[in-house]
C-alpha cells in the first residue's frame, strides 16, 4: 500500500517532514522520474558510479526503502539578440537556448509506513549550458547527504 500512497502523496504535497538521520541503514531505492527515461538513467549511473555498498536500485516501488523523485522539464531562455540594417529598416532576431529546471524528493516512509516522509527537496535551473542538469545535481545532493549520515566517504 505505501508504495502507491507515497507517489500520491508527494505528488499532493500530502507529507511528513522526516530527517535526513532516516536514511541511515536504508539500502533500497526505486527511481521515479515521472516517464522519463533520460533522466532515470542519469540518475543510475550516477548512483552506480558513486559505488556506495550496498545500495541498490530496485524496479519495483514495493520493494523499496528510498524513493528518489523527480519532474523537470526543458526551459527556453532568450541570451542574445542581433539587430541588422537592410536599407532604412532594422531587423531584430533574439537568440533562444534551450535550459533545464527541476525538482527532486527524497522520501522514505513513516514508521507505520502509511506516510511518506519528505527528507530533502531540491529545486534547480540551469543558467548556463555549462552548468549540470538539475537532476544531476539532485542525485549529486542525495549521494552527498546519504553518504553522511551513513558515515561513508
């Protein structure tokens, strides 16, 4: 059941606030990306390459003791504008990138296990092409924050 609630719960903002300390001994993740491919295995890869034993990515929400969410979607951004003279009239053209915003959750479940518990939110947007994608960075602050309170370096 708490597989189900904890989606619905997020997605509602219907939530405890836990601890970051919750995360401590918690072994099972499942990845919910909302669909989106690119960023589940974004977010895999990373967690694969931070070889932090014994974590593992599970498929099936049931099974899972950390449930790492997140939603993004592409932003465009205007960065420039060239204006060109041709005989008496101008002609202006704005130059457009395509960025990146996001948000991420960390969630676990509550002791009776009928809550989710919100343990780390993080939202981002990209500036630049050069920065990393918010999904990046979130994965980034969940290593970071599990492998402190799990004593891990």
């Amino acid at each position: 059941m708490f597989a189900f609630t904890i989606i619905a719960q997020a997605q509602n903002q219907e939530m405890e606030y836990g601890k970051p300390a919750e995360l401590k001994g918690l072994t099972k993740i499942y990845i919910e990306t909302m669909g989106n491919v690119g960023d589940a295995e974004r977010m895999t890869e990373r967690i694969t390459k931070a070889k932090i034993p014994n974590l593992v990515i599970v498929e099936n929400i049931k099974d899972a003791e950390i449930v790492l969410m997140f939603g993004g979607e592409g932003v465009s951004r205007e960065t420039g504008a060239t204006v060109n003279r041709v005989g008496d009239s101008l002609y202006a053209n704005s130059t457009r990138m395509k960025l990146f915003a996001g948000e991420g959750r960390v969630l676990v479940s509550s002791e009776d296990g009928k809550r989710a518990r919100l343990i780390l939110r993080v939202q981002n947007e990209q500036e630049t092409k050069l920065e990393k994608r918010p999904v990046t960075k979130f994965v980034n602050e969940f290593i970071k924050l599990y492998k402190k309170v799990n004593d891990l370096k």
